[in-house]
C-alpha cells in the first residue's frame, strides 16, 4: 500500500496493529505505532484502543499505559484491553485498580471485561468482590456468556486452591471434565495452580500436558509448581521449552524461575536468569526477583556477594530482601554481617517481630548471652509477641 503511493487512514491502522498483537510481532507493531503517530492518527480513539490492546497482549504494559493515558475517549473496548493486559502479565492489583476507574467513569463493563477481572479476584482471594462480579453479571443479564461461565468455574477451584481442599478441587474438575471444559485456558490455569498448591505435583502435571494452547499463565503456573515442590531441574526444563515454543516469558515467570533455582540451590542458573531478565527481555527485576537471588547467593553461602548485590540494587530493597540476607547469616554463622544487616531491617520495621526472634537465635547460637538478654528486654519494651503458627486440618 505505502509503496504503491497510498497513505493508510484511522480504518487501516486498527487492522494492521491487531495483526501485529495476534502473530506476537512486537517489533513490527512499534514501527506501525510510529507510522500512526507519522501520519497523525496517535489521537484516534479506534486506533488507540489497538495499540492499548497490542501493547497488553505483548507484555508492554508501560507503552500500554502511555497510551491508555493520551486517550481523551475511552471506549469499553480500550477499558478492558487494559485491565485483561494487567491481569495477564500478573499484575492483578493494578488491573483491579483500572476496573473500579472504569465503573468509576460510568463506563459498563461487558462479558469481556468480567472475564479480565476475575482472575485477579480469585489470585489475591478476593472472594467476595468476585461475587459481586458474578451478581453484576446476573442483574445485567450476562449470566449466561459461556466465557463468563467458564471464568466463574475457574474462579470456585481458585477458592479450593487457596483453602487447600484438595477434595473438592477434584470434585470441582470431575464436573469441568463432565462438562468438556478441560481445554478452556483460564479453567486449566486455575487447575493447575489448585492442584501444586494442594500438594499434588503429578496432576497439575497431567493437567498441564492436555493444554492445547499454552499461555504464558499456564507455563508460569507449572514452572512454579515445580519450584514449590523443589523439582528444580524440571522448572528449568519447562522454561527452556516455554522458550523454544515462542512463549515470551513475563516478570512472574522468572519469579518461578529463580524460586526454582533457590531450593535447588542451581546458583549459576539462577544468575544466569536473572541476568536475562533484563538483557533478553527488558523487564526490570523488582524487590521479589531480587530477594530470590539474595536468598540463593546466601543459602550457597556466596554472603559477600549478597550483600554487594543489595547494596547496588535496581531497587531500594526491602524487609523481605534484608531478611533474606539475614536468615543466611543465620545458616553460615556469620555474626559480624547479621548485626549490619539486623540493622538495616530494624530501620526498615522496628516493629516486625520475626526479625528479633532471627537475630534472638543467631545470638543464642554464638553464646552471646549478653547480647540475648539484652534483645530480650528490647522485645519486651516493644511488648513484640510471635504470634502462634495455626494449622487446618478438614474432617469429612
């Protein structure tokens, strides 16, 4: 078209960038982006929910939030591909935060947009929002959307997997299986995560083989399910596959990833990756991907070199990236690294009982018994109290 002399217009663009999102063609869809802006079309709604939609869909969420935030009018359509986009790349604080905008704005959210959201809901067990969702859904009369349906499905076996009731997750898939919905995405995805979280490994597994269409959610889930369960060798190996089929990977995957290579204790894999995630993939690593590596290097007892690495981290760390290094001290007794770290975390959170009892026992395995009692006291003055670890067992 170009070189035939024509110019594309506001109906040409919406087309060729939803070519772009469906073959993963990033690069390619950047350039049209710049086309857009190019020919003057960077201010049309249509061709602006497009780019929203593509930049979601490919991982993008900056460049999706840069141009979510240009839009005068927001259509339902730019509204949900945003919110699907968060949800999809795990972000489910922020795509719940972009669903309360957009019933804030008075905008209706249709079947597709129920089914963006309740994922979030079932991932951070925000169980009775996902009610209200599915009661939205009746009062407006989308009830009856298979796709919603299906999302409701995936959502009660979310419930089982943060309740770990194994029992009735089974039952729940029995019925899904009775149904013929064993190859819908977002119902396996949730079989999946309920089945590593249980504690069976072997069926999340075989969950996982008759997926037909693997999502970056699905390889996620059974990357980390493998993590959990310390088979770390195979967390890798599924990660190389995910990668040899032209999944890219997100921010979450390589959380799986490096959680894998820490109970494994794979410390050069674990760099490895972590090194990748920037350089291959451009995704700046957060305070969770960097506790993960601080607790590897320190398990290996590589403390000279976590320690280093939180002093030039990407990002200001955090109690748990502190605590990480601490627990580490604690392994390889090292007194002298404790006290400069307990420092920092008591800086961080004077108030976080978990951090004195840790520094408490590595005083206590050093015989420094002055230094016990007078932790002690300081515990009491804070009137800090562990709080007593509580177990559910299910009885019929």
């Amino acid at each position: 078209m170009h070189c035939s002399g024509l110019f594309p217009d506001n109906f040409t663009f919406p087309f060729v960038v939803r070519s772009c999102a469906v073959l993963s063609a990033l690069r390619e869809g950047k350039e049209v982006h710049c086309n857009v802006i190019k020919n003057g079309f960077h201010s049309d709604g249509f061709v602006q929910s497009s780019l929203v939609s593509m930049y979601s869909q490919s991982g993008e969420m900056l460049s999706s939030e840069l141009v979510f935030e240009e839009m005068v009018v927001r259509n339902v359509v730019s509204w949900t591909a945003m919110i699907a986009g968060y949800v999809q790349n795990g972000f489910y604080k922020e795509g719940l935060g972009v669903f309360w905008d957009m019933v804030a704005s008075g905008t209706q959210p249709n079947a597709v947009t129920l089914v963006s959201v309740l994922p979030a809901c079932g991932e951070l067990e925000f169980f009775n929002l996902g009610k209200l969702i599915h009661g939205y859904g009746v009062k407006v009369g989308l009830d009856t959307d298979i796709s919603l349906v299906n999302s409701l499905i995936a959502f009660v076996i979310s419930a089982c997997a943060s309740l770990g009731a194994l029992d009735t997750g089974r039952w729940a898939h029995e019925l899904v299986t009775s149904k013929g919905l064993e190859t819908h995405v977002s119902i396996t995805n949730a079989l999946i995560d309920m089945y590593a979280k249980c504690g069976s490994i072997d069926s999340a597994r075989s969950v996982f083989k008759k997926v037909p269409q693997r999502s970056v959610i699905s390889w996620t889930a059974m990357i980390g399910a493998c993590a959990a369960h310390g088979h770390g060798e195979d967390a890798l190996e599924l990660f190389s596959d995910m990668i040899r089929e032209g999944v890219r990977p997100n921010i979450f995957t390589f959380t799986a990833v490096l959680t894998a290579c820490r109970h494994s204790g794979l410390i050069n894999e674990g760099r490895k990756h972590f090194e990748s995630m920037a350089r291959d993939y451009k995704i700046v690593p957060g305070v969770e991907q960097c506790a993960c590596l601080v607790d590897l290097l320190g398990r290996a007892g590589q403390l000279s070199e976590a320690y280093e690495f939180v002093k030039r981290m990407p990002v200001k760390p955090d109690v748990g990236v502190w605590g990480a290094l601490l627990s580490a001290c604690r392994i390889h007794g090292n007194l002298d690294l404790a006290e400069l770290v307990a420092e920092h975390l008591f800086k961080l959170d004077s108030q976080n009982v978990t951090c004195y009892v840790l520094m408490l026992n590595i005083y206590v395995e050093a015989s420094r018994w002055d230094d016990v009692a007078k932790l002690r006291k300081l515990m009491g003055e804070k009137e800090l109290k562990k709080i007593p670890g509580q177990s559910l067992v299910e009885i019929n």
